[in-house]
C-alpha cells in the first residue's frame, strides 16, 4: 500500500484511539479545529459543514455544551473528557474499524467504566467494529465478543469472550485468569503468577514462546512453533497440549 | 490576556526601578569625576567648585531624588564630556545600533530557522550536518577575533568591504555577521531540538492517525509548536544585540550606542552612562513585554492564564 492510500485509510476507514489522552491531543489547537480537520481532510466538506458535523459529534460522545467546547483548548479539559474528544476525531468519519489502544489505562476508573459505555454504545448506533488492545481482563469480559490472546508477539489464543472464559486452552490464557484477584475468596493469600520472564523477540523462535513458563510443556513444545489449532467452535488455541484430555493434541 | 499582560507590565516598571538605583549607585564608585573632568594642575577650590557646580556634594539621597525626577522624563542632565544633553546623545547613536542588531538578528532568523527545521526534519542528512556544524562554530568563535580576521581578510587584502565605520551599505555587512553568528547558531540548534522533540510527541502521531497530508502535519501541528520557543529566545537575542554589541561597534568604529558605552565609561562620564544604561534596560523590558505578547498569541496555555 503507497503513502497516500495508507492516509486514505487512516482516519476515513479506520479510527484510532490512544492510549493517553492528555498528550494525544496538540495543546494549542482547539478541540474543535482537532476534530473538524479529519472531516476536511476525508469527507470533502466545507469548514461550515464540517463545524456543523462537529458539534454533532461532540454531543455524541456527550460532551455538554458543544458549541462552548468547541472553542476550547485541551488544557481546559479533564482527562476523560479529552478521551471522549479522541474517540470523536476516530468515529469522526463513520469508519469501518475503530483501533483503541488501552482507551482506560490512564483513566480513573469510574470515568474508565464511562468510556467503555460510550464505546458499547458507538458500537451499537454507528455498526462500527472495535478493535480494543488491552490488559484488562475485566474490561474484556464487559466489552468484547471475541477476544485474541496474544504472547511473544504471536496470537496464542482466539475464542468468544464466553467460551475463553469457560474453557481457556492456552496455558498463557489459562494463567491469565488465574492471576485475577477474586472478590468471593475470603482468606488472605498470594496472587497465581506466571513464573519467569517474556521471551527476547530480538533472538528468532525456535519452538514454542511460551515453553519456558509452561507447566504443561513437553518434548514437542521445544522442537517447533505452534500453529493456531481448532479446539473448539470458533475457538483456536496455538498449543500442543490439550487442556481437557490432558496430554498432547493428536496430530 | 490582560491580566497577565498588565502583570508582566508592572514587573518591568520595577525591574526599570532596580535598573535606575543599580545604574545611580554603581557608577558612584568607580572613582570622583570632578578630579578627572578638570585637569590636574587645576588648583583644589577649582576642583571644590565643579563639584558644587555639579552637585556632587550633596547627599547621596538628595542625588538619587534628583536623578529620578530627571529621568522620569528623560532628562539625565548635560554629558560632562560633551556639554550636550545626554539624552540627546544617546537618541542620535539608535538609528545605527538599531540598524546593525536589527541586520545581525535578519541574517541570523533567515539562516538559522531554515537550517534548523532541515536538520530537525531530516536528522543526519548532509544539510543536518553542515547546519551543526555551522552551529557550534558560530557558538564557540569569539567574535571580537572573528572580526578581526575579517577586517584582515575582506577589508585589507581583498577590499570588498569598509573595515569601520557607517558610510555606506556594505559597512553594516562585517559587523552584523559577527554580531548575528552566534544567534544564528543558536537558533539553529534550538529549532532542530524543538522540530525532533515536537515530532516525537503524541498528538503528531494523532495527526498520522488521522490521515493528515505531511505537510499539513509540519506546518499546522508542528512549526505552530516550534515557534513558542523559538520567539522568546530571538525576543532576547535581539535586547542583547541592541545593548551588547559594545566591542563589535568599538572594532568597527560603528557609530552606535555600544561605542558610546566604551566611550562614556572611559571619560566617567556619569550623565551619558546613566542614559545609555536606562536607555538600553528600557529597550530590552519592552522586547520582553513585547515577546511575552507574542507568546501568549501562540500559546492559548498562557493566554488563558494556566
């Protein structure tokens, strides 16, 4: 893909959304010239039409008082309300993918549970599809319909959000959610972690990225690579142990 | 705006203040005038009667007063060299200095800030280099040598242009490229830093992410940025040009406010030191109002008061 089609799609068809939202924002331009300019660039519309469609949006991602807001600079806005601003520049021109980066890593989390709202219900109005990295278990469960495991750079594991979290068959995924804090339990004791260490990407892969911390590995694991094997209904998991047999995948 | 405007107003009157007592008392000890004005064999009542004359028998307080209701309307009173009204004197030698610092600042802001964004757009690149180079140059050659060798060079051997003085075009061309050189490196350097800083800051990749032309990004997202503090150092730059230049003008024989400085100071002459000293604070205050101005029209931060 050339430079110039690659800018065609960043911001007309996929909107991106960063992880911090008071440096992602140029402090001395308006909120309103930061959001109408993606509609300049991609849509073809006047300065008018695209302040019109402004205002529209910053009420969509409920910003009070858009006209006021419009005017304002980054600095006169809270963390969450500039998120909100950034989630309005990437649905600016109803693109097909929205990519957010962590969008509630650096939010508190009564405005983080906001954002993830506003997100479900953008998702809902405007059928755009929602890419969402995170490490938040929590808000995968809230937000996602299928969820892809990534470790060492490689996918390890995609299922529904259901099914991942019924059946994991990924030994990352498995410790992923043993690691998780349970409100239920009473008795004091350490968190589950995962023993040692990611592995250095910069020396190529031999065998499997995750062998050195796996309970489950054997002979196999530190001969090859896995690919991502169907364990289940659109459910894939790159490991030659099966979880539920509980010995190695035939095959 | 304006509350802060009229704050930064009211710290450069008293800034103008400290100005006027350091420049009244400082000059007072460096030694008696009466005894350098008159001539040695002159007999002692003589002496007793210029300083009487002059005043300088009064209190120093009596002084002071007296100083301050002058130059409160620029009065500082006759130069003792000259018989003439300081002020006066001082006002004749700013077209010269005014013309010298403002070529210095021209050639080093048309040099500078290009080679700065170059290198700061494309870091390592052959222009990178040369403007670096030029930088550190400019920075580290101490310019009353520079404009010697110059003298030597483009004066005496080739002739091309006047090695002092104020008689045609080409005379301001040696002084203000000796005074602007380090400016010019600065400059240099500090757009390049700002360029590469701002470049690498996340609202530039929120621009990419939206798809922006290139030259959109550089022009609206990042030399908007660049200028903050590009314009309070060229507002400073330029007070120091105007109010140091005093051995570049001295090596030119540059008929400006600098030479009058090494002039006055030499002679003791207490009124024309005071006028220039005022008169130089006075300029240098009103740049910085005038680039604080400046600032807060870029940057809203500042404007709005935050």
């Amino acid at each position: 893909m050339s430079p110039e089609e690659l800018r065609d799609v960043r911001g007309g068809q996929i909107g991106f959304v960063f992880q911090d939202p008071m440096s992602s924002l140029n402090p001395i331009l308006t909120i309103g010239e930061q959001i109408s300019e993606t509609l300049t660039r991609h849509l073809d519309m006047s300065k008018e039409q695209a302040k019109e469609r402004t205002l529209k949006l910053l009420a969509q991602v409920g910003i009070p008082d858009p006209k006021l807001r419009y005017k304002n600079y980054p600095f006169e806005f809270s963390g969450g309300m500039r998120q909100r601003v950034m989630i309005a520049i990437a649905i600016a021109c109803t693109p097909e993918i929205v990519i957010a980066d962590e969008p509630t890593t650096a939010l508190d989390v009564t405005v983080q549970a906001q954002i993830v709202d506003l997100f479900r219900r953008l998702r809902e109005m405007l059928g755009v599809a929602v890419i969402w990295i995170t490490h938040d278990l929590g808000v995968v469960a809230g937000v996602a319909e299928r969820v892809l495991v990534m470790y060492g750079g490689r996918p390890a594991e995609i299922a529904l959000v259901d099914d991942l979290y019924e059946r994991p068959q990924h030994p990352y995924t498995l410790g992923l959610l043993g690691a998780l804090p349970s409100l239920e339990s009473t008795e004091s004791k350490r968190l589950v972690s995962i023993r040692g260490t990611p592995p250095d990407l910069l020396i190529p892969l031999k065998n499997c990225p995750f062998a050195w911390r796996c309970d489950y590995a054997f002979d196999r694991c530190w001969e090859e690579i896995p690919p991502l094997i169907a364990v289940g209904v659109r459910h894939q998991a790159a490991c030659f142990y099966d979880m539920e047999k509980g010995g190695p995948r035939d095959g | 705006m304006q509350r802060y405007f009229l704050s930064k107003l009211g710290q450069s009157i008293l800034l103008l203040f400290g100005v006027l007592l350091l420049v009244f008392f400082m000059v007072r000890v460096t030694g008696d005038p009466a005894s350098l004005m008159i001539s040695r064999e002159a007999s002692p009542e003589a002496v007793e009667a210029f300083r009487e004359k002059m005043g300088f028998n009064d209190p120093i307080l009596t002084q002071f007063g007296r100083f301050l209701s002058g130059a409160v309307v620029g009065d500082f009173g006759n130069s003792l060299h000259f018989k003439s009204p300081a002020m006066q004197m001082v006002m004749e030698r700013v077209p010269a200095t005014v013309q010298l610092a403002g070529t210095a600042l021209l050639m080093a802001a048309v040099v500078g800030i290009p080679l700065g964004l170059i290198g700061g757009f494309n870091p390592g690149s052959a222009m990178d280099n040369l403007g670096r180079g030029l930088a550190l140059l400019g920075q580290s050659i101490p310019n009353f040598w520079l404009a010697l060798i110059l003298i030597l060079i483009f004066a005496v051997r080739l002739g091309w242009f006047p090695s002092f003085g104020r008689d045609e075009w080409k005379s301001v061309v040696m002084p203000a490229f000796v005074l602007g050189l380090p400016t010019m490196g600065q400059i240099v350097r500090l757009t390049r830093s700002t360029v590469l800083e701002i470049r690498g800051e996340d609202f530039i990749r929120t621009a990419h992410s939206k798809g922006l032309e290139p030259r959109t990004i550089y022009v609206k997202h990042v030399l908007r940025n660049v200028a903050i503090p590009l314009v309070s150092v060229i507002g400073v730059q330029f007070g120091y040009m105007l109010g140091g230049s005093i051995y570049i003008e001295t090596i030119f024989s540059w008929p400006g406010m600098g030479q009058l400085v090494e002039q006055s100071v030499g002679w003791r002459d207490f009124p024309l030191v005071q006028a220039v000293a005022f008169f130089v604070s006075l300029v240098v205050l009103l740049l910085n109002l005038l680039t604080d101005v400046a600032y807060a029209i870029i940057d809203p931060r500042i404007r709005y008061g935050k």
